[in-house]
C-alpha cells in the first residue's frame, strides 16, 4: 500500500532486567493495513503492544503516531491521540451491563464522549458485533466468544486510528473465528488501521497485509503471509513444518 504510516516503530528496545525482551524493532505500519504479529511464546509480542499504547516505556528507540512522538506517553494520553487495545486475557467490567463496558470506551476514547453521547455509540458498536440483544446483560454472565466481541466492541468505541488486538481469536470454534475474522475485516473497511497478534495462524495469515515474526525480542522476518510463511528462519523458529506454509496459505 502506498499509504504515509500512520505508526512509525523505530529501533525499540526494551529490557525487565537481565531479560532482553525487544531488540532494535523497526517497522512502518501504512494506514489503513492490516499488520499481523507473530512469533513463539514470550517471543516479545505483547511487550510491543505495551510500548506501543504507553503501558512500558522503551529504553531505546522512538515510537510515531501520526506524525507526532508519543514514546513514554501515559497509556490515557495515547487513547486520546486515537489508539486502542484489546487484551489476550478479557477485561470486561463485569459489575456493569454489557452497554455500560462498550460507554466507558467512548467517554475515554479520542473523542471522550459524554455519557448521552456514549449510549448511542454504544449501541451502533455492539450492532456492529452482534451483540446488541445482550445490551443490558451484566458483562460477567457472557461465555467466552462475548466476552472477546465485546473487549472488541469497548475498543471500538473509542473511536480509535489505530486498534491493536492482542489473540481476538483464542479460545474460539473455527465458526466464531470465521465470524471474528470478517468482523476485523470490516472495521479495516471502516478505515481502521489494525496491529493483530494471533496464533491461530490460518485466520491470521487470510486477513493480513503484510507479517512481522518476533522470536526472543528479535525482528526475523517481515513480509507478505506467503514470504512469511515460506522463509526458513521463521519455519525454524516457528512453524516448525515446512510443508505447513501451504495448508497455511490454502486455508480460509
């Protein structure tokens, strides 16, 4: 895509002590791509995602959004500037409704939505999800295929340029990954640009633009799904099977 980025990483390093969990990570995300993220366990993923949305400061290295520096930035201060986050491990506010969750994501987003102003955004995301009926349920009765549409929906609601979404699909039956996956395709078709980490590797490689692979803090591998999955650094560090590429490549 020949898009500016709307996300400049740039030689990001980050250490918890003698732990060298990112190294020199480098990369532009053009807006309006889907950028997938992949790697082994504690490969650094997550770490990235933390330095990107404020919650770690790097040691090395700068972080651009939209043109303007926001390394170090609180985490309140980035969702202001139009970035938003979902977690690996739901986070619902399990004491307010389901409509509750999705509001406070618009009164703390860019916009920072009044609450009248919330309730109607609130509504049209969780159309947009499929959860709308459930509006006034407490969050903590949904199963787990809601819980992870509404962390999307609370995160939509923010209104954001910029969505990180941190493994939408674990824990799903291969007919709510399906669905999941067309939602993130839709919100990119929403002008959404998007940062997807994933282990449920078919689904992520059919819906991304373009593959970083991570394996000790290290950046292996950039490219295409199909550059990706046929370079022998990340079939070492990763997929372990070089005959997986093409089921990888040939699943939708």
């Amino acid at each position: 895509m020949s898009q500016a980025p709307i996300l400049q990483v740039q030689d990001v390093s980050k250490r918890f002590g003698g732990l060298q969990a990112l190294a020199h990570i480098t990369f532009d995300l053009p807006q309006g791509e889907i950028l997938g993220l992949i790697g082994p366990n504690g490969a650094g993923k997550t770490t990235l995602f933390n330095c990107i949305n404020g919650i770690y400061p790097p040691e090395e290295g700068r972080l651009v959004f939209q043109g303007q520096d926001i390394t170090g930035l609180k985490p309140y201060h980035i969702a202001r500037r139009g970035v938003a986050r979902t977690h690996q491990i739901v986070q619902p506010l399990e004491e307010l409704s389901v409509l509750e969750n999705v509001m406070v994501g618009s009164c703390f987003g860019h916009e920072q939505r009044s609450l009248g102003e919330s309730e109607g955004i609130a509504d049209e995301v969780l159309g947009f999800v499929g959860l709308v009926e459930r509006r006034e349920q407490p969050a903590a009765s949904l199963n787990v295929a809601q819980k992870k549409r509404l962390e999307l929906a609370r995160a939509l609601a923010a209104r954001p340029f910029l969505l990180l979404l941190d493994e939408v699909l674990a824990g799903l039956n291969p007919t709510e990954i399906a669905e999941m996956v067309e939602v993130v395709r839709q919100i990119r078709d929403r002008g959404v640009t998007i940062l997807i980490i994933e282990h449920v590797m078919h689904a992520l490689m059919n819906v991304s633009d373009r593959v970083i692979v991570l394996d000790y803090g290290e950046q292996i591998a950039e490219g295409t799904p199909g550059e990706v999955a046929n370079d022998p650094k990340v079939i070492e560090a990763y997929l372990g099977d070089p005959k997986l590429a093409e089921r990888l490549m040939g699943e939708e």
